[in-house]
C-alpha cells in the first residue's frame, strides 16, 4: 500500500520504463513486480532513463524490489515480442 506507480510507458529504445517510489516513509523489502507478458530483460534506470544495473527476472515474469524510505526506482523492461 505504500508503493506508488507514478509512470509506465514506452522507452526512448523500445524498453518499457516503469517508476515506482515509496510514498509513506516507510522501508519495503520484497515488493514484487509482475508482468503479464513474458519478460526478456529487466535493469535499473535513473531518472533520465539511462539503463544501470540487470535485475533477476523470477518465474513467472517478476521482478522483486527493496525500497528505501520515499526512495524513487525506474526500471527498464523488456518484454518478448509476440508472434
């Protein structure tokens, strides 16, 4: 309840940028992101969306997170293409 989706759109190189930050001051180990669409890649970004570090994608297309308190993450995924 206190993560907050502030931005999930399209990448400058055909990523989808998804920005997450933690609203209530309070830290968060574990929070998960779950993709529907078989996911190929994900990584950290900064806020200009320059790619940073992998992060490991868990079955079932996830991606698990640790917060900060009101600390700000932007993620970069890559999703498979469909046929």
């Amino acid at each position: 309840a206190n993560l907050v989706l502030s931005a999930f759109k399209p990448g400058r190189d055909g990523s989808t940028i998804v920005r997450v930050y933690e609203a209530a001051g309070i830290a968060t180990t574990g929070a998960v992101i779950t993709c529907q669409m078989p996911l190929r890649a994900a990584q950290t970004a900064n806020l200009m969306e320059d790619t940073g570090s992998d992060l490991a994608i868990a079955p079932e297309n996830q991606v698990q997170l640790n917060f900060a308190p009101f600390e700000i993450k932007t993620l970069k995924l890559k999703v498979q293409p469909s046929k």
